[in-house]
C-alpha cells in the first residue's frame, strides 16, 4: 500500500514538505506474500499504477487499484477493523515520511497542509 497525499519541492536552502489532508492509498493488485516466487512478484510489492495496469488482477478488488483515506476508513468500519486512521495512522505515517526526508536532505524542512 502506498499512501498519496505529499509533495516535496526544493529550493537552495529550504525544503518544502507539502501534506495534503485528503489522499488516497495505492494497493496491489495481489495478495501480500514473501514465500516462494512472491518476493519476485512486481504486482504485490509495486503500488504504482504504470506497472500495475499491467497485472490480471488490475482493479478487480477496488476501481484502479485505489482508495480515498474516506473510502480506507469506512472499509475499516464495515470489516470491523481496529484503528483510527486520521487520528493514530495518518499522522504516523506523517512522521514517517519527515524522518525519511530528514534522513536525506541536509536542509530545514517546512511542514504545510494543504485541505480542509
């Protein structure tokens, strides 16, 4: 799964770290697996839809292999899943990419969202 919903832009001394409050997660168009062949298997570990319009299996679980944080939480609800995505996921997932960015640029990054 990959999550859609920042941009990174850059300056000479600034980078500029762009949350969008409204994204959409990319899936695979198979089923998770590391045994046998799987972990050779670009349709499970590859999000991006120029290779996933490729798979068999393309859109046939969700409309272009995609889904909005809205559409993420309610399936979430009706699966009787444990987890508050805006509240606990999302902003993880926030921090994760800013220590990822942080880990790379020898810069001052800048923080801003974008949306409702």
């Amino acid at each position: 799964m990959k999550c859609n919903y920042i941009s990174l832009s850059r300056s000479n001394e600034f980078s500029y770290l762009i949350n969008y409050r409204e994204g959409y997660l990319r899936l695979s168009s198979e089923e998770f697996s590391l045994e046998g062949d799987g972990v050779f298997n670009k349709f499970i570990h590859l999000t991006n839809n120029a290779v996933q319009k490729y798979s068999n299996c393309y859109g046939q679980h969700e409309k272009g292999n995609q889904l909005s944080f809205k559409d993420f939480e309610d399936y979430m609800k009706e699966h009787n899943l444990n987890g508050d995505f805006k509240g606990k996921i999302l902003p993880r997932m926030k921090e994760l990419v800013k220590y990822s960015m942080l880990s790379v640029f020898n810069v001052k990054i800048f923080v801003y969202f974008i949306g409702r």
